[in-house]
C-alpha cells in the first residue's frame, strides 16, 4: 500500500487546461473512514451521540460533494464488526440513529442521482431496519452515482466468507482449485464489479486502515487528516482529490 501525508500543494492559478488535466485524473472511487465523531462532541462539552447525528449530516454533504467532484463510486464505514464492543446505549443509540434517518436520507440520494447500497452482514441487525435499508436501495436504485455504506462490515469477515463460499462451490465440484486467482476471488467480495477504491480518506487523525476493505485497498493511496469526521468539509476533500491528481501512481512498475 502506499502512503502519502497531507503535504498540499496549492495552486489558485491553474490555467484551464491543467486544471481539466487534474479533473481528469481524479479518483474513480474514494473510501472514507469517518472517524472522530465522539471526540468532536467530547471537546465542545457534549454527548458522543451529538457526534454521531452530526455525523449522518457530514456524511450527506459530503456524498452530495463527491457527486459535484463527478465521482461514481464512493464508500463509507458507517459501523465495523469491532463497534459491537462499544457500550449498549452507544450502540443502541447508532442502530436507532441507522432505522430514523435513512428515510429522508434515502430521499436526499434519490433527488442528488446516488444510487445507495449497503454492504456488510445484516443478520445482526433488528428487521425493522434491515427492511428499511432495502427500502432504500430499492428507492435510490436508478442512481447514477454508486454510494456504499458499510454496516456490520469487517474486511477479514468479507474475505472468510469468500473464501467458504469458493470452498463450497470446490466441494460441489462446480470449481477446481486450480483455476482459482485474484479474479475468483474478488467476484465473491462485496463490491464485485465495482472498481478498487483510489483513494481512502481517513479522518480523525489515526493512521490505520481498521479491517475496512482489505482486499479493495492493496494499492489504494491512503491520506489521513487530523480534521475530525463533523467537521470535514468539500473545501479539504478538494484539496485531498486534487493533490491525488498529481501523483504518479505506478502499480509497482519502475
């Protein structure tokens, strides 16, 4: 994986040629690990749930920014298999949070031209909003621009569950191990037929990727920013998908 730091160039004087140069090489498909919405509240004296409903409107502006920057395919961390851990009001809090938003957050995707999906394992969670995350899709699924929400997601999880599957199909005799490659592989992850993440963002100043997209990101460039997740804004995401622009991404080659 490759790292680069928030060292920005900027440059307020492009000329429109450079400019459309650096629109062209934007990345296609941007992964955010929205982190910090506890500490934002902490800091100014309130709830870690006051974090988290400012959160849900972070998340939508900057969904709405993405589309703006015309980039199809964008990708957010919403709740991981660890976040289970955390207390039962915290969770219980964000679960309810998931169930009374998505309405209207459906709504808002519709009218902005995303199409949403959810990815992770549903199983864990109540019905009701398991019922109203497919009412979701189902609403936003004529969307041009493709938004994931990863719920219950866990990137070592996603790729156990590809590998039984592929063992499953070995077993049965529908697949010999033999003709097994990277290919097999990621036509049994979650995002199938979606493109790599480009680019993971990571907010709230930690530098790690938390089991979010393992197999996706092997060569994603990845950026973190002390910016905590409520208070990230379209003006720095500019500023982090033009300095993306300029890089020479080599895939290993000299």
């Amino acid at each position: 994986m490759k790292f680069f730091r928030r060292h920005l160039r900027k440059n307020h004087n492009h000329p429109e040629q450079e400019q459309q140069q650096l629109v062209n090489c934007y990345p296609k498909h941007i992964a955010f690990i929205m982190d910090g919405n506890g500490r934002w509240a902490q800091r100014q004296g309130l709830p870690r749930t006051t974090g988290h409903v400012h959160g849900v409107d972070t998340m939508r502006d900057i969904v709405k920014a993405c589309v703006r920057l015309e980039i199809p395919y964008s990708t957010y961390y919403a709740f991981s298999t660890e976040n289970w851990r955390r207390s039962d009001d915290e969770v219980g809090f964000l679960m309810n949070l998931f169930l009374t938003r998505l309405p209207a957050l459906a709504t808002e995707m519709k009218e902005a031209d995303v199409k949403l999906r959810f990815i992770g394992n549903r199983q864990k969670l109540s019905r009701k909003l398991q019922s109203e995350m497919a009412k979701a899709e189902d609403l936003t699924k004529d969307g041009q621009y493709h938004v994931f929400v990863a719920v219950n997601y866990g990137g070592r999880a996603e790729i156990t569950d590809a590998v039984k599957t592929i063992a499953g199909k070995v077993k049965e005799g529908h697949l010999i191990p033999d003709n097994i490659n990277e290919k097999t592989i990621a036509e049994h992850l979650m995002l199938s037929g979606v493109p790599d993440p480009d680019l993971l963002i990571r907010t709230g100043g930690e530098q790690r990727i938390s089991n979010f997209l393992l197999w996706e990101l092997a060569y994603g460039e990845l950026f973190f920013t002390k910016t905590l997740w409520p208070n990230f804004a379209e003006k720095e995401l500019r500023e982090i998908v033009s300095d993306f622009a300029r890089r020479d991404r080599r895939f290993g080659k000299a």
